[in-house]
C-alpha cells in the first residue's frame, strides 16, 4: 500500500460515511480490476468484486495518477 494515497476527502467523508470499507480493498479493486475506465474531471473507475461484501462489487475512483484513491463505494448497478 505504500505507492497509493488517499485524498482528505477519503479519509474524512468517505470512511465517515462507509466505516465498513477497508484501504487493503480499495488497493485491491485498482491492482485487480474487472474493468477500468475514464471517468469525468480527469479520475479513473475501477470496478472488482469483495467478497467480504457478499459478492457485490465495489467501484474504487482514483485521481488521475491512478494511485490516490479519492471514493470508493459498493455499485449495485455493475454487471460484469
């Protein structure tokens, strides 16, 4: 985990608000993705299946570096 970073936004609202995530999960999803692609204001969206999430998968947005990780929330609309 010591090439990735986590903006203020994920440390101070994004784990406030989803307490249950965990930084090793995030840093998986972006090494690991099922799919990737680009998203608007220069981030990128990483999508991979947690299995302590019960099968669902959580979608990991990163800034443009693809190493600091800004959100990442569990996307109950994805199909792989």
């Amino acid at each position: 985990m010591a090439d990735y970073q986590f903006t203020d936004y994920f440390e101070k609202a994004v784990l406030k608000k989803r307490p249950y995530l965990r930084k090793e999960w995030c840093v998986h999803v972006v090494e690991h993705s099922i799919r990737s692609e680009p998203q608007e204001h220069n981030r990128y969206g990483f999508w991979g299946e947690i299995a302590e999430l019960e099968g669902r998968y959580l979608r990991v947005i990163t800034l443009e570096d693809k190493r600091t990780i800004h959100n990442a929330f569990p996307d109950r609309r994805f199909k792989p």
